[in-house]
C-alpha cells in the first residue's frame, strides 16, 4: 500500500494587496519519493513549499500533513545557521531544544554524514558557502525526518560544489528514504535530482506538466550525459517554456 507523507489539495494562497500567489494546485507526496517542482519566479514554488512546513495556512484548500511533530526539516537557500554558535552546536539545537540527551552525538554523527568532520568546531563566517548549507543539511538530517523540504538550496553555490551537494542528498536519501521536495529554477537541476519532475505555471502557481524520471536513485555515474537524461531534460524544458507562453 502506498503511503501519502503530505499532500496539497486544491490549495490556494491570496495576499492582500498582491493577489493570488497560488492555486488552484495539487500535490501528493510518497513515502521515499524525491520531487521536484520546477517554474518561473513569482509561480508560487517556495509557497507551496511553506504550506507542507506548516509555515503557512492556505486561503482555500486543504493541506495534509501525516508526519508529525518534529518529522519535517526544511533546508532554506540561505543556509540560516547562528552566527554566534560553532557548526556542531547548531546541528545540535532541534535534538536540544527538544530536549534531547544525546544532542551534541548526534549532531557530531549528522555532520559526518554530510562530510564535515573537522568542522565541527567552526563559526559560520568560518566556513565556505557549501560547507554551511552542508551545516544547514546536516541540522535539517539531525531529526531524521520523514520529509525533507528543500528551498532552491544550491542557488548560490558553484557548480562543482552543486553537483557534489546533489549526490550527497541522494546518499543521504538512500540510507533513510525520507520524501524530498525539491525546488529549482534549473531544469537540468531538476532531472537530476528527482524520480519526478512538477512544472509549475507562473503565478499564479498551477500544475502545467508532471513526467516521472526513470532511472535509478542514486544516479549512476555519467547519468548527466546519456541519451535519457538528455531528452528529460528537453521534454521538461518545453513544457516549461510552453507553460510560460500560455
């Protein structure tokens, strides 16, 4: 039997003086599934994101939310870590403040799965842009959640470190198999990274194309330049392009 961890239906967003954000607009996640949701700025994607966190109500519509207290993380674009406190000691803080014994071994075990061993000690100011979202990561992982919500979390890294960042969370995902959602303005980002690809209208934000990515997760290696990959990407690419023309 397959399993829903969250699902939006039919869910709307209104702001007052700005409109519409969002919606209508569906989306149901599976236990262990990696989605992506792709579309332009202003379509909606971070609000959608925001209402499965639970960081915001919809105007109409229902969110279902089946994981509980504590089982969903979100990782930001901004890596969001306190300045004042060393690496380990942020990861530290959820399992802290939920009262936890054994906050600091575990945070010193989820930094070592996302390869900061020897950081544990450091500032933010003191580490690179990847290590910090690897920081921002390791604390979202500390919980092991059942989803993991991730907000355009590679926008402001290079491309080497965003390509070694996407084969970490697919590492991380096949120890533990937690649903992600991921959002991305890059198509190829996209394909990459999830078993199915959600393209979004602009705002506001509608289901415009969904395409399921077969092959296995983790990617294998060279996956990025074979004959697969390479129509994904097109296909994902077009009915973005159409979405936006329409």
């Amino acid at each position: 039997m397959i399993e829903t961890v969250a699902a939006l239906h039919a869910v709307q967003v209104d702001y007052a003086g700005r409109g519409r954000a969002l919606g209508p607009f569906s989306l149901a996640l599976e236990r262990g599934e990696i989605v992506a949701l792709v579309g332009p700025s202003g379509c909606g994607k971070s609000t959608a994101l925001r209402l499965l966190a639970d960081l915001e109500q919809p105007t109409c519509g229902e969110v279902e939310r089946t994981a509980g207290r504590g089982e969903t993380s979100v990782v930001f674009q901004a890596p969001t870590l306190m300045p004042w406190a060393s690496a380990l000691e942020n990861v530290a803080l959820p399992l802290r403040l939920a009262g936890q014994a054994d906050a600091v071994l575990s945070a010193g075990q989820a930094l070592a799965r996302v390869g900061l061993i020897g950081a544990e000690q450091a500032k933010p100011a003191q580490l690179s842009g990847g290590m910090a979202m690897r920081a921002s990561l390791a604390r979202a992982l500390v919980t092991e959640p059942r989803l993991l919500l991730l907000d355009e979390p590679f926008a402001a890294l290079d491309e080497i470190t965003r390509r070694a960042l996407a084969d970490d969370i697919h590492a991380i995902w096949a120890s533990s198999r937690p649903a992600i959602v991921f959002v991305t303005h890059n198509v190829e980002e996209a394909v990459y990274m999830a078993g199915r690809v959600v393209v979004m209208t602009p705002g506001p934000g509608r289901l415009a194309f969904e395409t399921r990515i077969e092959a296995p997760l983790p990617r294998p290696p060279q996956f990025r330049t074979s004959p697969l990959f390479r129509e994904q990407v097109e296909r994902v690419s077009a009915a973005l392009q159409q979405a936006m023309a329409a």
